[in-house]
C-alpha cells in the first residue's frame, strides 16, 4: 500500500497534548505520515493557556505552499485558525491546490476554557462560515463549538440534529457534533449528518479528566481514515473508537487534565492498517 499523507493546518501546544503535537502522534498511530502548517504558538500546560502568538497569514501561506508542491497530500486538517487572515490565507492555499478530504476541527476555545483567537470573534466566525466550511469535506464541532458557530442552544439529540442542518447550510456536506458535553449518564453519543440522513455512534463515557486535546485527535483520526479511502461512516467510527481507547488508556502529565494517551492502541490499529 502506498503510503499516505496527511496535512494538519494548527496551532502548536507547548504541553503536547493537542494542536499539531496530538495531530502528528495520530497520524502515526493511525498509520499514515503526517505533515504539518503552524499556524500559531502558545504558552500552555496541563492547568491553561498563558499566551498565543499567531504566525503571519504570508508565512502559513508559505508552509502549505511549499509542502503541495512536492508532495500529493491524500487529506487535511484543520484546527486552530486564530484570526481572518489566517483563514483567507489557509483557504486561498487549499483552494489553489484542489485539496481533498479537508477535515475542519473549529477550534475556538481549548479545554482549560482559554479562549484560542487573536481577533473578535464575530470576525472569525464569519471566516469560518463563509469561507472555510464552504471548502470543508466534513466539520467535527463539539457541543460549544457548534453552539457558537450556529448561534443554537443544544441541550439533546434533537437539538445537535438541528444544529447539524444548519452547518451543512452553509456548504459542507457531512457534519459530526460531538456530544461529550451532554449529560447522557454513561454513554456519549456522537451523531453524522450526511446530507441524507443521520448516523449515531454510541460509546461509553470514559471516567477520566485527562481529555486535553480529544478534539483534534478526533478530527486528525477522520482525516487519516479519509486518507486510506475509508467512507465516511467508517472514518468516523474508527475515529471514535480510537480516541475512546487512548482515553482508557490517557495518563496524567501535569496539575490538569492530561491527554489521551494516542500510542496505547498502537499494536492494535497499526495491524488494522
């Protein structure tokens, strides 16, 4: 099999636990080689996030440029955008290059609560609406992230169905609202809207505060699944499945919420592929 490559545009996390750090450890994991963008830096551990220093829209214009033109790149990612420029940067780039199976993780807020832009938010969000998910393959918001993009309260299964008819709205054709954040006892459901219909993937709910970075570990598996031709319904579940089995196995590094531990299933899926 040839080996494929996958691109994540993202911030970096000093503490290693998401952004382009949790991307790259995925990718690996999941069997495909990963590429990165850096779109940001910051100043983060276990307990928040102390600084972020955005890179010039030019130089991660730069970056993607340069890794499209020598290499073919089966997927991306993307994860923290901080600011429009970013964004119009990182779009202008993917389009130029007709770039498939583009996963856009909304990162907006890290799990400390810290907010993750440089700019007013109204600003990104209208980038993010009309400019990035138009592009997008898929979008994987969680319950908050979905809540802010959609301007929609979700308290239940019928309000994230709503929510996803509103993203795929506004031009990309399959959504998956995570439902970590809802109080379902002991069982997380995430739902796919596909356009035609609605998918949910039940899971139990892991009994850990180590989920720093789940997100991006989440929307780095879909992509890596894209990449090997998986469809739709089986990135997603594989993806799930991966994070609930790093979050089994997550450890703590710090005084906060550590990360999933992405290598504990590396026997496992690493034989899958």
């Amino acid at each position: 099999m040839t080996l494929k490559k996958v691109l994540t545009v993202a911030g970096s996390d000093s503490g290693a636990g998401a952004g382009i750090q949790a991307d790259l450890k995925t990718f690996a994991a999941m069997g495909v080689y990963g590429l990165s963008a850096l779109t940001a830096v910051t100043a983060q551990n276990t307990v928040g996030v102390s600084g972020v220093h955005a890179i010039p829209p030019e130089f991660v214009a730069r970056q993607i440029e340069a890794l499209f033109e020598d290499i073919e790149i089966a997927a991306v990612k993307t994860g923290m955008l901080a600011n429009t420029g970013i964004i119009e940067a990182t779009c202008k780039q993917l389009t130029r290059f007709n770039a498939h199976n583009v996963v856009v993780d909304p990162v907006m807020i890290a799990t400390s609560g810290d907010l993750l832009m440089d700019e007013r938010v109204e600003n990104v969000l209208w980038a993010f609406r009309n400019r990035l998910l138009p592009m997008a393959h898929i979008v994987t918001p969680n319950i908050p992230e979905a809540e802010i993009l959609t301007g929609r309260e979700i308290t239940g299964i019928d309000d994230m169905k709503a929510a996803a008819i509103d993203l795929q709205s506004l031009g990309v054709p399959n959504v998956v609202i995570k439902g970590g954040h809802l109080d379902n006892g002991d069982t997380v459901v995430d739902l796919l809207f596909d356009g035609n219909g609605f998918s949910e993937f039940i899971g139990k709910r892991i009994p850990t505060r180590n989920t720093h970075g789940t997100g991006c570990t989440f929307a780095a598996a879909v992509a890596a699944g894209l990449a090997l031709d998986r469809d739709i319904r089986e990135a997603v579940g594989d993806a799930k499945r991966y994070v609930s089995y790093a979050l089994e196995q997550s450890y703590s590094i710090g005084r906060g919420g550590g990360p999933p531990n992405h290598f504990a299933g590396f026997a496992r899926w690493g034989d899958d592929r």
